[in-house]
C-alpha cells in the first residue's frame, strides 16, 4: 500500500518533504515521488496538488498529520469535485 506521508530533513531545524512511500518501508526510505514540503516551525507549505490528486487516485492514504494539512488546503474538496 502507498502512504503519504513526511520525511525529514534538517539536522537542528525540523522541515519536512511530503512523499509517496511504500507503507512498509521506512521514514527515511525511498520514495516514489515527492509532492511539497511542510516547515511547522515558520508555518509554511508547499503542495504539488496535480501531483498529490493522482497519487489520491490510485488509492494512497494519507497520514494523519498530512490528511490535518490537505484539509486545510482544500485538496479533498479538488479531490471530490474531479469525481463529480
């Protein structure tokens, strides 16, 4: 199954890529494709929207944090409405 979730970057300051992994493997595993970035500490995202709908299609779920994050922006509405 693939997941979509946050992979780490930065030693002291915490930032983080939004990918398309598979669910078995781990946080710092290889990933399929990368779709943004997402620092909490200056509250900035980045979504590749095209990129995360096809992977939505194809049946990746998202994390909880990252289901948090695509709701807020409004992903699962364009989601929705592309099926509509």
């Amino acid at each position: 199954m693939v997941k979509l979730r946050l992979k780490r970057c930065g030693r002291k300051q915490a930032v983080y890529r939004i990918v398309a992994i598979d669910g078995r493997s781990r946080r710092e595993g290889k990933d399929l494709g990368k779709m943004g970035f997402y620092d909490p500490i200056n509250s900035q995202t980045y979504l590749n929207i095209p990129a995360i709908l096809y992977f939505l299609e194809k049946g990746a779920q998202p994390t909880g944090t990252l289901f948090d994050i695509f709701k807020r922006a409004g992903v699962f509405y364009k989601f929705r409405k592309k099926f509509n």
